[in-house]
C-alpha cells in the first residue's frame, strides 16, 4: 500500500476520534478535537501532493480519498446537527447525495470504467470544507474559559442565527445539484452491463 493511501486510511480512522472528542463538555476535549480535525484535514492536501509527485496514483485511493473526504466532512455536519445549529433534513440530503455518488464510482470500477471527479463536485468540497472549518472555529470561540463570556455570547449569536441555515441551504441545494450532473454525466455507466452480464 503506498504512503498516499496510508494517510488516506489514517484521515478515515480519525473521523470518530475528533467526533467523540467535540461531543465531550470540557474546552481541552474541543481544543484537542479540533486539532485533530486539522490533522485529518492536512493529510487530504498533502497525500494528493505526495500522489502526484512520485508517481503514486492508484485506483484505491482514487475511491478512498473522496471517500474520506465525505466522511471527515459528513460526520462535522452531523456534530453540528446534535449540537442544534444545523437542520438534520439538509445534512441527510448532501450525505444520501454522497452515498449515491460512491456507488455510482463502486460500479464504475466494477465495469473498470473510473469516473473522473468534476469540477462542479471539487467547488462543491471546497465550499462544504470551508462552511465546516468556519462554524467549528465558532463553536471553539464559543468557550468561556478560552475566551471569556463576551466573546461567547457573540459567538452564541452567531451559530444561533439565520445565516446558517442560509448558507448550508445553499451548500445543500449546490451538492444535490452535483449528484444529478453526475447522473447525467454518466448515465451511460448506468445503462451499461457489468463484465459477464447479460
């Protein structure tokens, strides 16, 4: 297995360690869950690079790295979800979205016919990434004891006020709209038999 992959696996094995650690009331337990979240998010950037540069391309972590992707960032909207900042429907919506894309890459490889990430789909990362990286920063400012009551109360406000919603409404309706160019892209691999089928 190369390097790439390695950090790819490591990126998924984290995701329930900064998930337990931000569900935990201390400000230390966030403090470190967030690190940890940028430690997840640092091994995205840098196993593509390390992909590239030495030659390191392989069809499993062409499946594994969108993969961790969604999972790293699926699981920060959920963690919002239970903290009461975002509207569950709206997370279901970009993870039933994601579900259906992985599957459709699964049976793309299956007939060995990759399908190639769109540049809509990387907008569409790049946006949900920055969305999370923004309100978990909020929910870190939001700590007393880091910060004092002033700073809390405004970053109170804040994660309890419309734009929110607004944003990931738009996030959400962005990502469905991915999914069925998707479809539409590849609507072919749909119609298409697996090797030995019938």
């Amino acid at each position: 297995m190369t390097f790439s992959n390695q950090l790819t696996i490591l990126r998924i094995v984290l995701v329930p360690v900064f998930v337990l650690l931000l569900m935990q009331p201390g400000a230390w337990y966030k403090l470190i869950g967030i690190v940890v979240f940028l430690v997840a998010s640092l091994t995205d950037i840098y196993d593509g690079y390390h992909a590239r540069k030495y030659g390191q391309i392989t069809r499993l972590g062409a499946f594994l790295d969108p993969l961790a992707d969604k999972l790293l960032i699926t699981s920060a909207f959920l963690l919002y979800v239970w903290e009461g900042y975002l509207a569950l429907w709206m997370v279901l919506l970009v993870a039933a979205r994601d579900i259906m894309v992985t599957g459709l890459r699964v049976y793309a490889e299956h007939i060995d016919h990759p399908v190639v990430t769109s540049q809509e789909a990387k907008y569409k990362t790049l946006a949900q990434n920055l969305f999370a990286y923004i309100v978990m920063l909020f929910i870190f400012l939001k700590e007393k004891s880091f910060f004092g009551p002033k700073v809390a109360a405004i970053m109170d406000e804040i994660l309890k006020s419309p734009w929110l919603d607004y944003t990931m409404l738009a996030i959400t309706l962005f990502t469905v709209w991915t999914g069925v160019s998707y479809l539409v892209s590849n609507r072919s691999l749909l119609l298409r038999n697996p090797p030995g089928g019938r």
